[in-house]
C-alpha cells in the first residue's frame, strides 16, 4: 500500500525525472537534493513509475546505469546522444543543472 506520503514523493520524481532532457541524466541523489528526499526514496518510487517516463536518465553517482528493464539503459542513453565514458555515463558533462 502507498502512502499519501509516498505518493507526492512519486509524483514529485515523476516529474523531476520528466524534466531531464535528452542527453543529460540525473543520479539518484540529485533528484533527492531537488524534491527534498533521499536517494533511497527516489529509487523506491522510481520503482513505482511507468515506462513512460525516462526512466533510462537515472543513474547511480559514479554514473552507473540501472539494471532494470532487461539493461537496455545504456543503449537508449547512447541513443540519446549522452556522453558516455567507458561503461558509465560521464557524469561531468552529461548531469542535468536545473534553474531553479
């Protein structure tokens, strides 16, 4: 059962992970910093969102990509033209900086 809690949690990662553009990603933490919850809490509902949103644009700190979705992260990242560095995003110049 999710919580009302959880719910605007979901709905705040819903919509910051939507805000990601092409080519850029944002880690875990970095979406957390935005919305005002841990990087854990962003995974958990991550885990909640449909494939309609890009869910591919998430990615660990070091720039790891997620596993889920039978590992077809990197290639959509690649096909999106973000900059890669040996098997992890390069996360220099590919994180997203919101304006806030």
């Amino acid at each position: 059962m999710v919580t009302r809690d959880e719910t605007s949690i979901i709905d705040a990662v819903r919509e910051a992970v939507a805000a990601i553009p092409p080519g850029s990603v944002a880690s875990y933490g970095d979406i957390g910093k935005r919305i005002g919850a841990g990087p854990r809490q962003v995974g958990r509902a991550m885990s909640l969102l449909d494939d309609n949103v890009p869910w591919w644009r998430v990615v660990y700190a070091d720039g790891t990509t997620a596993s889920c979705h039978g590992g077809r992260a990197p290639a959509l990242l690649l096909e999106e033209g973000t900059p890669v560095a040996g098997k992890r995003v390069d996360m220099q110049r590919a994180r997203q900086r919101w304006m806030d």
